[in-house]
C-alpha cells in the first residue's frame, strides 16, 4: 500500500483516482468513522453501510473534490450526511416529528461532525476511556449496560443473574472509582 | 440527584442517545433538558456515552469493506473506458481477440468485474537477461550498454534498436576457411526476443527461450548457424548457401524468409516458408516446401508432414505478436510463460479436447489473462508471484 506523507500529493492522488490513495485513507479512517456512524444510527449494518457508501460516493465526485479544511473532516461531515439520509429513509425520526421536537434531535441529541473529531483525539475521551477499561469487570460490565445501553438496575440484575442490590453497590463503586480520577465530571 | 432518580434520569438520556426512547421519553426528556443544570449534565453524559463505548469492527470485516471499494473503483474504471476498450480490441493488431465459438463479450461482462481484484503487480517475472557470448568466451548483456561495450570488436551494439546486434560492420577481409571462423552465440530467455543481423546481412529473429549460434563472418563455403528454440530468418540473397542446423534436421536455403522450431522438450519441430523455398533433411529424407507451408516433424515416429498454413500470421510473433492457433490449454498457457517471462500452474478442469485461437501483443499479460479467463471459463489468483488457473466454481 501507498504511503502518503505529503497531503497534497495525496489529494491529488485522490483526484486522479488512485486506488492505493483510496485505500490508504480508507485503511487509516475505517475503523473510527464505523464507530462514529454506529454511535449515531445504533445499527451496525446501517453503519457499515453508511460509511461505505461515503467512500464511493467519494470516488464518483473525486475530480471536483474540495477539501476546505482537511480529508479528514470531509470525511466526517460526509459520513454525517450519510447517517442523516438513512435515517430519513428509515424514518427514525417519526417520534420526533409527532412531538415537534425535530430541532432538539438535531441541536442537543446527534452528535455532530465537529464534536466528534474534537472527540477522538481528545485527553477527555483518553482519560475516560482509560478509566472505565481499568474497572473491575463485572463492575464495568454493570457500568457500561446502565449509562451506556440503557438498562435498569432490575434488567441488569435479571441478566447478570445478580441481587438488584448488588447492581447498586457495584454502580456507587464504579462511579466513585470514576469520580476520583475524573474530578472535573459533575456526572459521578 | 437521588440515586433512584439518577437511575431513571440515566435510562431516559441513554435511551434517547440510543434512538430508542418512545414519544412520552421524548416529551419528558424535552422537558427535563429545559433546566440548564441538566442541559449540563446531559453534555457530559453525551461526551462520556460516546467515549465509553468502544466500538470495534473486525478486520474481516473491515476488509470485506476495503475490497469493495476497491472492486468498486475497477470496476466503475472499467465502465468508463469499456467503450473505448472495445473498439482498440477491434482496431489494434497489437491487441487481444480470442474468438472462441459464440462467445459474445457482452454476454459475459460481468465476468471481467470478478477478475479485477487480481494484483498483477504481485506477478514474478523472470530477470534472466539476454546473453551474447563472444569468441573468447566473454558473456555480454545486449541490452545493458556501456562504454565499453560500445567498443567491442566483433559485433556493433549501437543499434538504433536496443533489442538488435550488428555483424554487417565488421569486415574482416576476405572470407575465411571454415575451420578458422570465431563463433558468437546468443541466448534468450523466456519473456524476451531479440534480433540479430549476421555478418552477410540476414536478419535472424529470435523468440523467447532460444539459442543461436553463428560465426562472426561467414566463411566461402557455407553460412552455418545453429539453433535451439525458435527463429525467423530473413536470408540474404547469396550464391552461398544457409544452413540452419538443430538437434533434428538441417534447414538449406539460398535466400528467403521462413520460421524454424526445435524445441528442446517438444513432440515435433517444424518450418514455415513465408517466400522462396527452402530444402529441409531430416533423419535421411529430404523436403522442399513452398510459401505458405508448414513441415512438421514427429520426434516420435520420425515422421514428416506438409500443411498449409497463413505464414504471415503464424510468423507475426517477430512483430511482438503472440498468435496461437488450435491449441489445448496446456500449450496455450506454456506459450504464454515462455512469452512474457512468467510462471502459471494450470489447476482447471478445462478439456484438453479444446482449442484455443488467440493473438496477444507483448505488453499486456492482464488482458490477457482475462480474455482467456473468459473464454476459458476458468478463473485465475496470483500466489507467491505466480499465476494460478482454476475452475470458477472451486
């Protein structure tokens, strides 16, 4: 594979059509723009589908490519749009629609382009990163199925085959553990 | 926050940020976020929520989808150029047309997307180079010119072509005896061709994976040379007459132009005569042919046969035209090794009954490959630098 050191150089590879351009970009963004699409559209085929799609669609306009900022943040923005059509087509935001509440979906609720790349990279995302992986593991588990996925404590506890009291007790560890390391979060 | 609220609170935000909240989570959550403590809450546990979660996708599945761009991309290029593709195969002699039966290219155009994934790049070609060995037994790359090359005695490199070497030049006085001549050879490897002009200005042709012999300037008697492999031979008119010598007969003519193959492990060795004619002995039998006739020689039973053949085409291999006619697949993909200096290891099923007609220019062996491929009906990878053929449905 092509190894492009110079961002000119490979945009204009990309101009071209060069499929070792397109794969180093592919190779290099894959895996976060997947993550991305999938924190949005919470489906993983939607999002495998999505970002492949922001690839071709890519390539089809490659000769009037414009880069404002970075390949990178059109990258994002591309695969923003892409989700946004999906669930358009999919109609996902029927709920929404029927309380009028359209505009808080997309002002407050999606995550948008920019925040995200501001995300990625960030000591924030590290920090928490870090410190949830450093949980005990049922203790992350309990952690990551109640802030993350939803799930009360009475669903956890029926999963995990555990007391709903245990489930407290491990959540008022977790987010204490949290909140030592992560002072300035008013979350724990 | 109560802990028990702080439970709900957390489900309502985390249901909204999954998509799967219904309309009275909606409202509430529309609600709730009116209130600027929670509005900051509900940022952090965004910025936390989409943190937190590491999504990964598999390398399997990452490269599924890198083949898919990749195969996407070919195949749009394909598209795009397929109108002018089609009418180059048409126009350009140096092009590929294998004409198999009713076969129709459109029929089978999908077939060209699944080949298209193939790196030929991976392909190992070999890097043998062209030798000339002189009469004191130094070995001299043709094609590498130097200085010192340049100055050489017996022959001229500084052809305008870089695949030709002169004798004409070097005059060496008159003609010598024959047991005094210094003898030059050449050998070719497979995926090369050269061209030597002998000291009386006849021009030998010589395919990949050939060996010729001659002396530097021919004596009174006789133009001798001796040859493995295969050669095309333009013959000066002379009252002296040229003998092309191989392992299984002798080739005699005054002036024409005809093409002779001896292989080394072959079943037959033959001639061409494009014009003129040319007297042919073997094993104690003697042969004159005509223009347009091919003598075959059995290396088995020994035994001689004239056919008529179209001895433009069949020599236009002189010309970096591969033409193949009637050949099994076996023969057909040997020649193909030997003409473009590549390995193939033929693992199809295809019928040895099936003959192939084919013409192919040099440069391009993935065009090659592909037309074969599908007129073949067989599909081919690439593995360790070599081309492998198999059936489609392996």
């Amino acid at each position: 594979m092509g190894n492009f050191t110079n961002n000119e150089d490979l945009l204009n590879a990309l101009k071209a059509g060069g499929e070792e351009a397109f794969s180093f970009i592919f190779v290099k963004h894959y895996g976060n723009l997947f993550s991305y699409a999938y924190r949005i559209l919470n489906d993983n085929s939607d999002a495998q589908e999505c970002v492949q799609k922001t690839f071709y669609h890519m390539w089809d306009i490659r000769h009037k490519l414009e880069i404002r900022d970075s390949i990178k943040s059109y990258l994002y923005r591309s695969v923003y749009n892409n989700c946004i059509n999906i669930i358009r087509q999919k109609k996902l935001l029927l709920k929404y629609e029927e309380k009028g509440q359209i505009d808080l979906y997309f002002s407050r609720i999606i995550q948008s382009p920019q925040t995200e790349m501001r995300l990625i990279d960030s000591e924030t995302r590290r920090a928490i990163l870090q410190n949830v992986g450093s949980l005990p593991e049922k203790c992350k588990e309990i952690f990551i199925r109640c802030k993350i996925n939803g799930q009360s404590y009475a669903e956890v506890a029926g999963i995990m085959d555990i007391s709903i009291k245990t489930v407290e007790n491990q959540m008022t560890i977790a987010l204490k553990r949290l909140k030592e390391k992560l002072k300035y979060f008013i979350l724990f | 926050m109560q802990l028990k609220g702080e439970e709900a609170t957390d489900i309502l935000i985390s249901r909204i940020l999954k998509g799967t909240a219904d309309t009275d989570e909606i409202e509430e959550f529309a609600e709730w976020i009116k209130d600027i403590d929670n509005e900051r809450y509900f940022e952090q546990y965004k910025e936390v929520w989409h943190s937190a979660q590491e999504v990964h996708v598999s390398e399997g599945k990452k490269d599924q989808s890198l083949q898919s761009l990749i195969h996407y991309i070919r195949y749009n290029k394909k598209r795009q150029s397929n109108r002018r593709r089609f009418i180059f195969v048409i126009s350009s002699a140096a092009a590929i047309l294998l004409i198999l039966g009713l076969f129709s290219l459109y029929d089978n155009y999908n077939m060209w997307y699944n080949y298209s994934h193939v790196s030929f790049s991976e392909l190992k070609y070999n890097t043998d180079s062209i030798k000339v060995v002189l009469s004191d037994g130094r070995v001299i790359n043709p094609m590498r010119k130097s200085p010192y090359y340049a100055k050489e005695k017996e022959l001229n490199l500084n052809s305008a072509d870089q695949r030709e070497i002169s004798y004409v030049a070097q005059k060496t006085g008159r003609p010598q005896k024959s047991e005094s001549l210094k003898y030059n050879s050449v050998s070719i490897p497979s995926g090369e061709r050269f061209a030597i002009v002998l000291s009386d200005g006849t021009k030998v042709y010589l395919n990949s994976n050939s060996y010729i012999r001659y002396p530097v300037s021919f004596g009174k008697e006789s133009r001798d040379v001796t040859l493995v492999g295969r050669a095309y031979f333009d013959v000066q008119k002379s009252d002296v007459p040229f003998i092309v010598t191989t392992s299984d007969m002798k080739v005699e003519v005054l002036g024409t132009s005809f093409d002779v193959e001896s292989k080394k492990d072959a079943t037959s060795s033959s001639v061409i005569l494009v014009e003129g004619s040319v007297k042919v002995l073997a094993d104690g039998q003697s042969k004159i042919i005509s223009p347009n006739e091919m003598l075959s020689i059995n290396r088995l039973h020994k035994k001689m046969s004239v056919k008529n053949v179209d001895s433009k085409t069949m020599t236009l291999w002189k010309d970096g035209i591969l033409v193949l006619k009637e050949q099994s697949i076996d023969s057909m993909l040997e020649s193909l090794c030997s003409w473009y200096g590549v390995e193939i290891v033929n693992n199809s099923t295809v019928s040895r009954r099936e003959k192939f007609n084919g013409k192919f220019d040099r440069e391009n062996i993935e065009a090659a490959m592909k037309t074969i491929a599908l007129c073949a009906k067989v599909r081919y990878r690439i593995e360790n630098g070599i081309l492998i053929i198999e059936d489609i449905n392996e």
